[in-house]
C-alpha cells in the first residue's frame, strides 16, 4: 500500500534511572521519546521506520481521539518488541527497522501522539536510542474513474452486436456470396475449349438447318 510521510515533531529523550542512583553502578535503563504531530489531524497510522541505536527492547503508546465528548486515551499498541537478540552482543545494535500497523497489538486510527519506550537492560552500552524516525500513514485513495457502460459491460464474442438500421444481414451476405462463388466454379468447370459450328450436329450438317443465299 501506498504511504505518506507525516510531519511530526520528535522531542528530547527522558531517562528513567534504573537501579540505585546512589552509587555509581546505577545507570538510566529505559529512555522515553514523545513525538507529537503539530497542525496534522488525527491519523491512521501505516508504518514507522528507525535507524536502532543499541536499543534491546521496544514499547510504543499511542494516544488516540475518541470522541468529542471523550478524553483522548493512551493504549499500548507495542509491548517490548526485541531489537536486539542478545542485548550484551553487537547483533541488532545499529539495524534499519521498519515496523507496520499489521504488527500492532491494536487498532492505529486516529492516533494524536506517539511514545517510545526504549530499554536497555545490559550496562556495556554508555547510550541508546533510535535516529531517523519517520512515521506514515496510508495515501489519500485516488478518486474512481467511471467508465462508459459499453466499456465496463462489453458484449461477448458469441452474441454480435444489433447491425445499424438499413445495412444488410453480414452472415446472409456472405452465405449469398459462397452460393454465386460455387455456381461460378461449376459453370467453368464444366465449360469445354471445343469450339461448336453453328449448324454443326455431331460433325455433319442437317441440309435443313442450312440457308441458302
């Protein structure tokens, strides 16, 4: 399916400290990125894609509208998804991703903000996060052309289509034409090169078929 980008705008990263932050040992393990769609209505949201940063694991949240009667909701349409088989190893770290709303737990329309959870569990890597995000949603579907009825319904071959007012029955034409074209045939099949005498019978002359000058 066709898509479209949708200008947004990604905000700084908020770390969640995990562990004690009394000592030095304690290091943020879960980052969260907001990213917000200014002066674009609600959307259907069709694909995200992002170029990964050592991030292990990621949630994504979605706040959508319901109603204008209704405080708009977050719900979680992503619940750790691995980037990264095994956090402590470099397979993963730096992939292009590419996730659709078909790997959504949820339904993705009408979506106003997005957040991204983003955890790394392992302490070998100073930093995470994810570069190059860009969210789409589906093309505008181009208008339907309406095509004239004799070309949307055509007549099948079986069935010729009623002759114009006047003009003669083609297959009659033809059957007529085949009948001359056999007459024709037999009339110069049967016509001999032997040139025939007026008066000749069998080669002699009946005496009364002559005319005397």
């Amino acid at each position: 399916m066709s898509r479209v980008l949708v200008p947004c705008h990604v905000k700084g990263t908020v770390a969640l400290q995990v562990g004690d932050v009394r000592t030095s040992q304690g290091r943020p393990g879960v980052l969260v990125i907001d990213v917000t769609f200014p002066n674009v209505a609600p959307f259907e949201l069709q694909e995200i894609t992002f170029k990964n940063y050592y991030t292990a694991f990621l949630s994504i949240r979605v706040r959508q509208y319901t109603s204008i009667h209704t405080q708009a909701k977050w719900v979680t349409c992503l619940r750790d998804f691995c980037l990264m088989p095994d956090p402590h190893s470099e397979e993963g770290a730096q992939e292009y991703v590419s996730l659709s709303k078909h790997q959504m737990l949820c339904d993705v329309a009408r979506v106003l903000e997005l957040r991204l959870i983003l955890r790394q569990p392992s302490p070998l890597w100073l930093s995470f996060t994810v570069e190059e995000l860009q969210i789409y949603q589906p093309a505008a579907k181009s208008p339907s052309m309406t095509f004239p009825k004799w070309l949307s319904h055509p007549v099948p071959c079986e069935q010729p289509a009623p002759l114009l007012e006047g003009l003669p029955d083609p297959s009659r034409v033809s059957s007529e034409v085949q009948q001359m074209w056999a007459l024709t045939e037999m009339v110069r099949a049967s016509h001999t090169s032997r040139r025939i005498g007026r008066f000749d019978v069998d080669g002699c002359y009946d005496l009364n078929l002559l005319s005397y000058t």
